[in-house]
C-alpha cells in the first residue's frame, strides 16, 4: 500500500446542480468522500471563487470533499 503525505482537502460547491467552483480547506468535516460523501448546506457567508464566480449567503449548496495528496511517504 502506498502511503502519501496529506496536505489538505478540496471542497466543491455545486448550485442548482451545476459546478461553481473549490476551496482549499486544511480540516475534514466527513468521513466519505467524493460523490458518497455528498452534503448539502446553507451557506452562512457568500463565496467568491477564484474563477469569479460567488454564492450568496444563505442559498443551499451540495458540497463535495476531495483529499489533496502530496509526495510518497518512503518507509
């Protein structure tokens, strides 16, 4: 088994079904990930992604997180 050095997560947010875009967070909020690990959210504070596009506060999201890996891990 391999094993990678993790260095964070990526969390993508989805509005009325389509892609908007991702953020880079250091803490994981689930244990599933990818499409299993689907949740959907009110947003407390409006995003505004590097591709500029932005959600309101207070609109419902479906979030997906994904883990970042960095380099092998030599045993």
């Amino acid at each position: 088994m391999t094993v990678f050095n993790q260095i964070g997560f990526s969390k993508d947010y989805y509005h009325n079904g389509k892609y908007i875009g991702s953020e880079r967070v250091q803490d994981q909020d689930r244990t599933e990930f990818g499409y299993a690990g689907r949740k959907t959210e009110v947003l407390s504070e409006t995003k505004v992604f590097r591709n500029k596009k932005k959600i309101k506060a207070g609109e419902t999201v479906v979030t997906e997180l994904f883990p970042l890996n960095g380099r092998i891990i030599n045993k």
